[in-house]
C-alpha cells in the first residue's frame, strides 16, 4: 500500500520539483508516522506537507534569474500582463560568486558559466526575468553577439565558453547603451538588499567615505547591545521585514549605490558622528530588542542602554533635525 501512495505523490508533484524530503526515504518516514492507516487521509497529508516544506525552501532563495515558461520571445513580453517563470532559475545565488554593485557585472561559477554559454540565444533573444524569492522584479533578454538586431532592454550576452574570467553582466540595451529606453531597474532594492543580505555585493563604498547619507523611504532602524563593557550600535535601512540578528551584529558597513545602509560602531561618540550624517527630519526607530525570537550568539542581546545614554542620544539626534522614537 505504500507503495501506492509513493506513486500517487509521484502523481501529484512535479519530477523537477525540490522538497525538503526526498521520495527515497518516504515509505520509512510514513511507517513512522502513520503505520499501516490505507486511508486517503494520509496521502492528503503526506502531499500538503510535501508542497508546503517546498515552497518553504523557495521562499528564501533570494536573487535568481528565470527563463520563462513556454519561451516567451522577448518582442511578446511587453505585451503581457502575467508571465510565468520556469520551476527551477538558470541562475541562482548559488551560482555567484560576486556581483559587483557599480558595474552589474556577475562573477558565476564554473557550472553556472558553462550552463549560460551553452544556452541556445536566437538573433532575436531568449527572454529572462530578474526575481527575488521567486517575486518577478524586472524581465531582460539573453542576447548573442552575433545579432544584427537591436534591443532597448536589459541584456545578458552570451558569453563564449572559452572566456575568463567567468563574468556575465546585465547591461542595458543592445548593441550599446544608446539603445536602451526607459529607467534604469538594476539597483532595485530587493534585488541589492538580497545579494547583500547573501554577501554576494561587492565594490561598495565605505560607510568611512560618505558624507552624507541616503534617505530612506522607511526610515532607519536602531540597534544596541553591551559587549566587551561596551555599547555597540547598528544603524540599518528600515523594511517591513523583522531582521535578523546575523543582520545586525556583523561588523562591516556598508553603503550601498541604491541606498541600502548597515553601519555597526561602538560607543555613543561614534553613533552620534553617523547620527549627524543622515538627512534632517530622517525617522529613526530605535528598538528595544528583536522582533523575532531569537537565542542570541554568546554574550550579544539587543537591548536599550541606560536612560543617560538614551538621552544623550536623543538630544542630539533632535539638535539635527532628526526624528529619533525609542520603541520599548
């Protein structure tokens, strides 16, 4: 009977599809679980579980670039209001080593580049879509160097497989920049935040370098904690996502082109020097410890300092021009 119901999930769930648990050790895994109920129940169960630890698993893939479903030509996609994306990315975040933040130059490995160079580019290109967790950011189109056919959208080219270093790139418009219309969608904020969040970014200028820094359209997030007798703060572009605590403790900075900011400092002396370069009336929310529950790593547990320091802070975040909540 188990049997049957392996081959009924075979049934129901894609060949190609990735799950958390494979099909070799499932007739094992529903002994334990269910022993010998032959009810339709089961494989209801089994299935749902299947499905949901999949689209678990995709949900956090982050950066990926998809071909689309049926091959969609690139003159067809501006014409579409819906287009579906292959099951699985000709690109992922497994697949880069480095994407460069300036150039939009993407640095694959061995694999990824020989998959890209062997890819079959018609004159007239082979449409891709830019995604983030599976989400359609913005569509391009693989395009050989060989064509005589001009394109005003974001290009990949096929590069040759012979080629060194293994680097593709997103440009614009084909055969040059001139060709391209429209606004530029590379630096989206998604798709930055991602590869950084992935440490794929590189060629970023130094928190150290910058003036001024970016406004942000969610405001600014505040965090602190006490270590080695002595307080530690992160200032970090708010979202709508809750962060993470392997977010904010690392100790690099960052400043990103499209404005993604992650500065960490210690003491209040160094906050205040950051403080000082944001955007007068810029919102900061500096919360009392993380959304997420979270075992912290050692001795790290994001918390409020004394009042003294909270005010000291608050003073002179209002002395320029800031808007500083504390949210216990």
């Amino acid at each position: 009977m188990q049997e049957k119901i392996v081959g009924l999930i075979r049934q129901t769930i894609p060949d190609d599809s990735q799950h958390i648990w494979g099909f070799a050790g499932l007739s094992g895994l529903m002994k334990r679980l269910f022993g010998h109920i032959h009810t339709k129940l089961t494989i209801i169960i089994v299935c749902v579980f299947l499905i949901s630890s999949s689209c678990s698993a995709q949900g956090h893939e982050g950066f990926a670039v998809y071909l689309t479903k049926g091959d969609i030509p690139p003159a067809q996609m501006p014409a579409l209001s819906h287009i579906d994306i292959t099951e699985q990315p000709v690109i992922g975040m497994d697949d880069i080593t480095e994407y460069n933040a300036n150039t939009h130059q993407i640095t694959l490995t061995a694999n990824a580049f020989d998959r890209i160079s062997s890819l079959e580019v018609p004159v007239r290109g082979k449409s891709f879509v830019v995604c983030v967790d599976r989400k359609p950011i913005y569509w391009g189109a693989f395009w050989t160097p060989i064509s005589s056919i001009s394109f005003d959208g974001v290009t990949i080219w096929k590069p040759f497989k012979s080629q060194e270093p293994k680097i593709i790139k997103l440009d614009l418009g084909y055969p040059s920049s001139s060709f391209y219309g429209g606004e530029d969608p590379r630096n989206n904020a998604e798709v930055m935040e991602s590869l950084e969040q992935a440490g794929k970014l590189t060629d970023l200028p130094s928190a150290t370098t910058v003036d001024k820094l970016p406004h942000s359209m969610k405001g600014y997030e505040l965090y602190s904690w006490s270590e080695d007798n002595q307080w530690h703060f992160t200032l970090i572009t708010g979202t709508n996502r809750d962060k993470t605590l392997e977010e904010i403790i690392p100790k690099a900075n960052i400043v990103s082109p499209i404005g993604w900011v992650q500065i960490h400092v210690a003491g209040v002396d160094a906050i205040k020097t950051v403080l000082g370069r944001l955007p007068q009336k810029e919102e900061i929310f500096w919360l009392a410890g993380l959304r997420l529950e979270q075992t912290p790593p050692g001795n790290v547990n994001i918390m409020l300092p004394a009042a003294s320091i909270i005010n000291t802070i608050k003073e002179y975040a209002g002395r320029c021009g800031l808007k500083l909540q504390v949210q216990m």
